[in-house]
C-alpha cells in the first residue's frame, strides 16, 4: 500500500494547460478526517477555514481543495461539495448532507497563462472523481500548473514551482504532504542550498533574503505587482489520530518546515496556508494517541513537508522561457 492508502486519502487534479492553472482535491478514500490549519503571512485566500478551528462546532473535514485563480478560485470548491452531495457524504442535517471543504488558493492569473483562466466547479468536481492513493502527479498540474518561486525581482527573473509529494517515517507515526509551491522566497535543499528562485543575469541565484536585507534592493520592489501574487500551500497527514486542537498544534509546529526550506516565507506578500489532518479513528500498524509524544509527530510531520516542498521545484519543468530546477541542471 502507499501511504496515502495507508492514511485513507486520495489525490486527485484537473488542469488547464493553455490556461496555466488548475485545481487539486485531496479527499478520504471511504471516510471523512480531522483537519486544522495555521495561516502565514497577510495575503491569504480561503473559504470554510473556520470549519478547522478547534472550537468549531465541525469535527469532520470531507475534503481539502487547493486551486488556482486566486479569490476567482474559491467558487470551484462548489464542484467538490457536489461529488460529495451525490455520494451521501457531508456533515449530516435534516434532509441530507453539508460536505466540508476547507479551500485556499494561489495567485496564478498572471504572468503565465491567461488572466481569465480560472479553475470552475466542474474542474474541481473531475478532480474529485479522479482522485487516487497512487500514481499521484507532481510537478506542473493541478494547483500547481501556473506556480512561479523565487519573484523577488519579478517574473522575468523567477523560476518554475508546481506540486510536490513528501512522506516521512519513524517512531510509529506515518506522515505524507502534499505542497503548491508558489513562493515570492526561494527554495532550499535540505543543506540549505538554494535550488529556484531568483536569478541574476549571468544565472546564478541572487538570494532574496540576502538581497532584502542589504542596501542594493531594487527602488522598485515595493511597487512590483509580483511581490503581491505569492502563496505555497500544504497538507500533512499524520497516521496518529488527533484533537483538533492538538493538529492545530501540528500545524503551527509544522510551518517551521516551510521557513526552513522557502526564504523568505511567511511575507507580507505571502498567503500561504497549511492544513494539518489526521484519522478519526486509530489506524492498524500505527502508533495511537497515547503511545507517541505531539513532538515525535511533528518532526516527522516536519520532514514530509520539507520534502513535499523540494519536489515541488524539482519536479516543476519550464515553461514559456521561465525555467525549471531541470533546465538549470541540463
């Protein structure tokens, strides 16, 4: 079985390649999960995010979509709810079922693509249907088709993000992570090294962090539309079943991944998002709730994400002259 067979989850993307964006659903196989999130940055797009406080009255999540389109984006959730509709599966009320599905989204409306390409309900709803546990695409698909990192100096100098798969194990615990990775910092190996992100003209990396913090910062930066159409988001699923409160937690321990692998991450010009899920209910072969201490889960919660976020580039091929991790290293 692959992990995400093993955590009860299936991954599924619709993608509109001339339009360069799409959409990615990561949903139960047969059953619902726990879901919370914690929110970086000031730039974020979300719908049904309050389902995932701990002190909402949900305790169910049916599905996770991540999309392009920017707020546009949003209204595709629709074509999720309505798979789920058909099928009975929702948080039960009178007469039938409310599907809960948190949805967040990156601005991919430009420079690739067109500007009126957004991912639709219908979209969304074949994304859901398509979903797997296995053979799960990365790199240019999905929610990941129209992501650029590395925009500290604009697109011209930016590179090719896409979608990522990370898994990590140990102590019991079962951790995979799924990763959009559209992000104004650069991308990191686990060394530290930069591996995308802004070039300089000869084509060697500038270092956006190194480049904020001294005096030879573009004059324009401030006023670059780039810098405002930024966002990676994450799911990290652990085989521990948890509290709300305890994978709210989770999520805030685990964006420590995202500032060890994308620098900067967390901007003003950032709306990054990560959701963290669990189980509703012990998993076979795993380590329970009592067994494993929160701060064993969230390490190995930490490497899946960090490697989630390394194959988002990796994978990424270029396109339309901007280049991948690839064509860098041909």
């Amino acid at each position: 079985m692959t992990p995400w067979e093993q955590l009860g989850l299936a991954i599924g993307h619709a993608t509109d390649h001339e339009g360069a964006t799409g959409c990615s659903v990561i949903r139960g196989i047969d059953t619902p999960f726990r879901c919370s999130a914690a929110l970086l940055g000031r730039a974020s797009g979300t719908r049904e995010l309050a389902t995932c406080d701990p002190d909402h009255l949900v305790d169910r999540t049916d599905a996770i979509l991540l999309t392009g389109g920017s707020a546009y984006g949003l209204d595709a959730a629709a074509g999720v709810m309505r798979w789920m509709e058909e099928r009975g599966r929702g948080f039960p009320v009178g007469g039938g079922v409310v599907p809960i599905v948190p949805t967040a989204v990156i601005f991919d409306l430009a420079p690739l693509g067109r500007f009126d390409a957004r991912p639709t309900a219908a979209m969304a709803y074949a994304a859901c249907d398509a979903a797997s546990a296995t053979s799960i695409a990365e790199g240019c698909v999905g929610a990941g088709t129209g992501a650029l990192v590395g925009k500290a100096v604009g697109p011209a100098a930016a590179m090719k993000g896409g979608v990522g798969l990370g898994v990590a194990e140990g102590g019991g615990v079962l951790a995979a992570a799924f990763a959009v990775v559209n992000a104004f910092g650069d991308v990191r190996d686990e060394q530290g090294r930069i591996i995308a992100g802004a070039r300089d003209s000869h084509g060697g990396f500038l270092d956006a962090v190194r480049l904020l913090r001294g005096q030879d910062a573009p004059a324009e930066f401030a006023l670059m539309a780039s810098v405002r159409r930024n966002t990676t988001l994450v799911f990290v699923a652990v085989s521990t079943p948890l509290s709300k409160a305890q994978l709210s937690q989770l999520a805030r321990a685990s964006t420590a991944a995202m500032h060890h692998r994308i620098t900067p991450c967390g901007t003003s010009f950032d709306g990054d998002v990560l959701f963290a899920a669990s189980p509703l209910d012990a998993l076979p072969g795993f380590a329970g709730a009592d067994d494993v201490p929160l701060a064993r889960i969230e390490a190995v919660a930490g490497a899946a994400v960090e490697r989630a976020i390394e194959r988002g580039v990796v994978t990424a091929h270029g396109r339309d002259g901007i280049p991948g991790v690839a064509d860098l290293r041909a």
